[in-house]
C-alpha cells in the first residue's frame, strides 16, 4: 500500500516538489539498500522507475527503517519524482 503526499520546498531561487509516501510492507525484506540483496528500498526504486515517474539516480529518504522479519504499516518515504 503506498499514499502519496505532495510538499514544496522553496531554496534560495529553486522549488524542488517532493513527495511522501506512506508504504506497508510485509517483513520478507530489510529496508535500507544492500549490495547482493533483494530490499523493500530497492523494489521500491524500481517500481517508480518502471512506472515512468522516478529516475534510478534519485534517493529516497526514510523516516525509519526495518531488519528482515520486521514487517511495517505506516513506514514514511520522501522522493523527488520526474513532473
């Protein structure tokens, strides 16, 4: 399950959108992005890029994250996506 939040951040001169999102997820995978491993940052990555809305050399930023086991219902992202 993933919500969409919308928030504007104005510095100096340059606006940059970025989004939250509030995703669920069940405990397969860790969170945080490691070499040689399948992880919920990652699927996430590739799901918005498949999708057409974020490119690849973007960073998410999560408001926490979990081990593997660890299942989440309301785990907050922010992502600057294309426009």
């Amino acid at each position: 399950m993933i919500l969409l939040y919308n928030i504007k951040l104005k510095l100096k001169e340059m606006v940059i959108t970025m989004y939250i999102l509030k995703i669920a997820y069940d405990g397969r995978y860790s969170f945080q992005q490691q070499p040689h491993k399948q992880t919920v940052c990652d699927i996430l990555l590739d799901t918005l890029e498949e999708i057409g809305i974020l490119d690849k050399k973007k960073i998410i930023y999560s408001g926490g994250r979990t081990d593997k086991g660890v299942s989440a219902l309301g785990n907050f992202v922010i992502v600057e996506l294309k426009k």
